[in-house]
C-alpha cells in the first residue's frame, strides 16, 4: 500500500471481467453518469471484493485475451456470492505494454 499524507495506509484491489454488457449513455449529458449493467460488471465486482489488497484480479476470458501482454499468477478459484461454481482467478503480476503505448 501507499500512505495517504504519509500517515494513512491506503490498500487498492481490483477487478477485471470481459464480457458483454448493456450501456446506457442518455444520463451522461449535463454532467450525469452513464450506466452500465450486465454479467462481467457483477462478476469484476466480485472478483474485486475477494481480491488481495494491493492487486489487480482478472477473470479467465480476461486473461486469455491478455496473455500475450500480461504475466498472472494463477490463484485458488474462489466461491463468490450469487455463483454456484467455483470461478477461476489470477493475478496480474508484470505487464509488458507501455504507459505510452498509442
């Protein structure tokens, strides 16, 4: 973690998931927020919620499609709220594109 005005620790995690999903941009105008609905935002959610502090935690079709880029780390498929089944989970751990990268 880092320190919030050097006195507080501050942990991040976070969630990634791939998937289709149903956008609804005619709240945005006016400075309103769009919304954003589907499987792949409940399960980013999830996978953020049973992620280790400090992390970035990706599902399976994630991974597959950034594994050219992206090195993981595979972690111990986890149950998650709503899910019967186990979900496969792994960990971001080095990427190799740029900050820069166009």
């Amino acid at each position: 973690g880092v320190r919030l005005a050097g006195r507080h620790s501050v942990h991040t995690r976070a969630g990634v998931s791939t998937g289709d999903v149903m956008v609804e941009l005619s709240a945005a105008h006016d400075g309103g927020h769009g919304m954003i609905s589907g499987g792949p935002v409940s399960l980013a959610a999830k996978l953020q919620a049973c992620a280790p502090p400090d992390t970035l935690v990706v599902c399976p079709s994630t991974r597959e499609l950034s594994s050219d880029v992206v090195d993981y780390q595979e972690l111990p498929p986890t149950l998650v709220a709503g899910r019967s089944i186990d979900i496969s989970r792994a960990l971001v751990t080095r990427t190799s594109v740029s900050a820069h990268a166009a």
